[in-house]
C-alpha cells in the first residue's frame, strides 16, 4: 500500500506533467459545478446537481456516459435489486420499461438486471437530457490540467478534434475511473491493500502490499444462429491454457475428489459460464471471473500513452479467450456483437477497473464499519448517503502472488451504508473538491464491495447533492451539513439505510429512515447465504429497552424495560409536553398515518419511529458531523 500527497505542489499542477492552465484555449466556459468523467458516478452527479437547480457540466473522455455500466460493458448490475435508491432505481425502472418488464431483465444469472450496453447509455443520455439547460455534457474530451485557487477551479481540456477549451467552476467532482482529478488536485491517497494494523481490519494483510484488483476487457457476444462461423483470427501468442478451467473441458485441471480448482471455486459447465451474463436480444457478456478474461494490471499511476499500450495486452487477452470460446468450447456460432460497442475491435472502450486511488477523506470506512455498524468507533451509520448489499467481492486469481493474499471471494457482511465523509478529501489545502466513483475514502478491502455499480452510482448522486447545497447556500463544500443532504437524498427517492422493510413509496419510508439515522432505533444486519439484508423490524413490537435516547435528550423516557403499550407511549408523549386529546386519541393517532388505536396492545417499532420523527423530529434538530457524533 502506498500513500500519496501531492498538496505541496505548486497551485497549477498539472496531471502526467502536462500543459498548465495558462496556455491558450479556443473557448471557456463558465458553471458552478463541473464533474469530470461521466461514468457511473459522474453521470449521476451531474443529474443530481442540475435537478437541485444548480448550472452544472460533465465532461467525458469517451463517446458514451455511464462508466462501467455502459462504456465498460458491466451490464449486469451486481446486487442492490431490493434497495433501488435514487437514480440507480430510476435507471433499473426504465430498462423495464425500455425491456417489457422486470422478468425480462433476468436472462443471466449473475444478476436479476441484465440488459446491453448501448440500451444503458441510450437511458443515462435521455435522463441527462431531460435536465433541460441546467445540464451540459461534453463527450470525448480529455482532461490537460487543473488549477484552484481561493475555491475556484479552472480545468482545462483537449477533445478529439485537437481543441482544448477550460472549464471555471465553483465546485469540482472527480468522477474519474481511476482518482486522476484527485491526483491532479494534490489529495492525498492510497493504491493497494492496508495492513490490518492500519485499518484494524482482522481479514487485511499483516503488511501492506500495493496489489490492486485484476482488471477486465469485457465484450459483449452474440448469437448469429447455430450455423454461423463467427471464430475470429486466433490472436497474437495464443495459449489456452490460462482459460483451461473456465469450462468443464477435456483439459481441466481440477481436485479429483471434490471437482473444484486451485482457487477454490468450481467449474461450471460451458453452458452455464457463457449463460452467467446473457443480456436480452441473445447477447452474452464475457466477463467471466474463473479462469476467464481477468486481467492483472496496475494502470494506475500510468500516463494515458501507458496505460493504452497496457490495455492492449488486456484487450488481447479477452480476445484470446473468445477464441477459447469459439474454438476449444465450440461455440464459434457467437460472435463479436456487430451492434454493440461502435469501436475497431468491438471491445468495450475502457477496461472495468475494480479499483482505484483511494483518497484519505473525512471518514474512512472499513469492512468492520460495515459488519457492526453500532459496535464501530465511529457512528458512520448516521451520516449514510448510500446502500449496498452485495458481498465482498475480490478478483485478485490473476495475480501471480494471489495465493499470498487474503481469502476475500464474498466475505460475508450485512447490507450497509457508506458515510458522507467518504467524499470529501481531508485536507484543508483542497477546497470545494469531491471524490466519487471508486476513488472513495474506504479501505481496500470493502472496497470490494462499495465498488459495485449501485452504490457507484449513489456515491455520485451524493456528491451532487452536495455540490449543489454548497453552491445553493454559499458554503465551502466541508460546510454544507451531512442532515440538509440527507433530506436531499430521501426527496430523491434515495435510501440513506438499507432498511428493506419499506419500499420507497410507503407513507412512512421517510420517517423509518431518518430514525434509523439517529440511532434511536437500531436495525438489525443478517447475512443468509449470498443476500445482505438490514432490517428495521418495523411489525415487531417495541421495547423500552430499544430506545436509545439518552445521548439526544439525557436522560431516558421513565418507561422501565419490556413492551410499551400503545397507552403508555402516548401517555409518556404527553408527560414530555405533547398534546394529545384525552377524547380523541384515536383520531390523534391516525392524523399521523397510523391505524388500530388500542390503548391495551403492544405498539410497533414503526409506530413509535413515525410519532418520534413527527413530534420532535430529531433528524434536523440534532446536526451531525462527519464520524456521526452528535453536535451540541
């Protein structure tokens, strides 16, 4: 693991050693907020902000928006299909629609959303385009150079055609693949994995290493009929045998007794690897972890010429395994989709990176952070701003020291929430920067879980809300309080926990969510087999002791310990100096959305957290800071 800090650099740095600033640009434009990249996060960014009102730009280095969704060709979306928050479940709503439905989407079974790549960048580009003026996206340009000074950033870019132009803008967003914005901008950062000493994460490493996830080239197949002859010219150094255990094959090399390889994980049938990503329309995506087209290269700290000479050999290596496919399989009737991606090779435009820089922020959320959230040293929970339930998800067997590195293939946690703080670099010489997409303040580890497309695409969405209130109320971005983007978020149909118990449209989701993120009452994390689940319990009965209210008001409601009647919390209601009519309770209690007023029966968790939000409404009146401590 390394640690970078460029922050005593000059103010103009230039990323790579490029151009500064200063050079002579055909045009600039002026926004308040500028996101540069346009992948799964930036995209969302720029949505979120230009909705709040806010004049906002993306600019994007390929032709296509949506990042590894899209551009990538990830277009089997990992996890997250109960908690659809914000626009990752405006996106999944419309390729239902766009699809015929939601069975429609479950034609591979990696995921319960597949759909093709072009189908994703056709709907990202028409909810973009539905931000009216407020939103500006300029594709295939690349990032030059950056300067800030006294919150204020000029960027500088080059597109296609030769022309650079600049961008000054109040506040910046790094949707990048890699960190690069971040870098350019002097925050510090880490590559690789941190030892357990650092993070106090138990399953880390005892030393830190600089190993970063495999990458991988997807492409997308497709299926030109049984007699079709799609083989493709056998690539450059051809060798199958890294691909023999990606099928059940003649040439497999696997545990007699137990059928499984090396890495521990079994072979599946040539059927079932090429079915893992069938997208609808007969196309199959090839991005298959055993044995499969996963590449280990570490690009990160490479100039651009680099990394496309780096790429190539990635490129290659997918195309070998096609050839694979076709030949040693006999499946030469799928070929190379002709209508998918519009490039020379029909790959994808960019590798889908696992990992990135990682910046140092605010917070810094780690796997234990998301296993015990109650328990940790920080209340991270409180300031959630996105949710994820797929496992911990590593691919490192690409690696040629994998077997020195930690056993991380779907470590089990609970469904979580990743903290604002994650965001915001922690340094007082970059202001008015965020950090989105993969290049977050987490660890290494849990970055294999946050690093999925739905929690990718909330992570931006955030920073949008965020850029946006900054930009709104005239603060620095470090200002702008974690409570008011909260309530942004929840107004755009976003999950800050991940409560399954409601869905978005409930008349109280809300109120569920915003107790849940003061802590007064506690969910409840469960991992069953592969499904992360958090529940708030809101049909079970209430407990005097399940109500953690000390650290809000000093002292506790006098209710004793065991189940609260729905006569003794109106009546502890009414001791707190709520007026409740003695006449017409039930009438009281339904003004509220409730129903079978009974003074005699146990009440609910859910009604207790509906009247404590509307009564005292602790959410707003109680402010919170990055690590979740209550602020007096």
């Amino acid at each position: 693991m390394r640690t970078f800090n460029n922050a005593a650099l000059a103010v103009v740095i230039a990323l790579f050693g490029l151009v500064s600033c200063t050079e002579k640009v055909a045009e600039t434009y002026n926004v308040d907020v500028l996101v540069v990249g346009g992948g799964a996060s930036g995209i969302s960014a720029g949505v979120q902000s230009a909705r709040m009102g806010v004049q906002t730009m993306i600019v994007e280095e390929t032709p296509w928006v949506g990042g590894m969704l899209t551009a990538a060709g990830v277009s089997c979306v990992d996890g997250n299909y109960k908690l659809q928050s914000g626009l990752f479940g405006e996106f999944a709503d419309s390729l239902a629609v766009r699809y015929g439905g939601w069975e429609a989407l479950k034609t591979g079974w990696v995921s319960h959303i597949n759909f093709e790549p072009h189908v994703g960048q056709e709907i990202l580009t028409n909810i973009a385009d539905g931000c009216g003026d407020k939103l500006t996206v300029i594709r295939e340009a690349a990032m030059v150079s950056v300067e800030g000074l006294d919150g204020d950033w000029t960027v500088v870019f080059e597109g296609n055609d030769g022309k650079k132009f600049a961008v000054n803008a109040g506040v910046l967003i790094d949707g990048t693949e890699l960190g690069d914005i971040a870098k350019a901008c002097g925050v510090e950062y880490k590559i690789g994995m941190e030892a357990a000493s650092d993070t106090g994460e138990s399953i880390a490493p005892e030393q830190a290493n600089d190993v970063i996830q495999d990458l991988t080239f997807v492409t997308i197949l497709k299926d030109y009929g049984k007699d079709a002859d799609m083989t493709i010219a056998k690539p450059e150094g051809y060798d199958p045998a890294p691909f023999y255990n990606s099928a059940t094959h003649a040439m497999n090399v696997a545990d007699p007794e137990t059928g499984k390889t090396e890495t521990g994980q079994t072979i599946w049938s040539p059927g079932m690897m090429i079915t893992y990503g069938k997208t609808p329309n007969g196309k199959y995506m090839i991005n298959w972890p055993i044995y499969g087209n996963d590449y280990y290269i570490n690009s990160i700290e490479m100039t651009p010429a680099e990394r496309k000479e780096a790429y190539k050999k990635a490129k290659n290596f997918t195309l070998c395994f096609i050839y694979f496919i076709q030949t040693e399989l006999g499946m030469k009737h799928l070929g190379l989709a002709d209508d998918e991606f519009p490039t020379e090779d029909k790959l994808a435009f960019i590798p889908y990176h696992r990992e990135s820089r990682r910046i140092v922020g605010e917070a810094f959320f780690t796997i234990d952070a998301a296993a015990a959230p109650y328990d940790y040293k920080h209340p991270y929970y409180r300031t959630g701003i996105a949710v994820g339930d797929y496992a911990v998800d590593h691919h490192h067997f690409r690696h040629p020291e994998w077997r020195t590195l930690p056993d991380l293939h779907f470590y089990p946690i609970p469904s979580y929430n990743v903290p604002m703080g994650v965001l915001v670099p922690k340094q007082d010489d970059v202001k008015d920067l965020l950090v989105a997409e993969k290049s977050v303040s987490v660890s290494n580890l849990i970055n294999g879980a946050t690093r999925l497309q739905p929690v990718v695409m909330q992570l931006g969405q955030a920073a949008g809300a965020i850029a946006a209130l900054s930009i709104m109320q005239g603060k620095s971005v470090d200002k702008v309080s974690v409570r008011q983007v909260q309530a942004a978020l929840l107004d755009a149909g976003s999950y800050i926990m991940p409560y399954l118990d409601l869905p978005k449209d409930h008349q109280h989701f809300k109120a569920v969510q915003r107790i849940g993120a003061t802590g007064i009452l506690r969910g409840e994390g469960r991992n069953v087999g592969w499904a992360n689940q958090t529940w708030f319990r809101t049909d079970d009965p209430l407990f005097a002791e399940e109500l953690f209210i000390k650290e809000f008001y000093g002292g506790d409601l006098g209710l004793g310990n065991g189940p609260v009647t729905v006569g003794k919390l109106v009546e502890t209601f009414r001791r707190l100096g709520i007026s409740v009519p003695r006449d017409a309770e039930a009438s009281w209690w339904a003004k509220f959305g409730l129903e079978n007023y009974d003074a005699k029966r146990t009440a609910t968790r859910l009604e207790a957290a509906v009247l404590i939000d509307a009564l005292f409404n602790p959410f707003m009146n109680f402010r919170v800071d990055y690590e979740g401590n209550i602020l007096r």
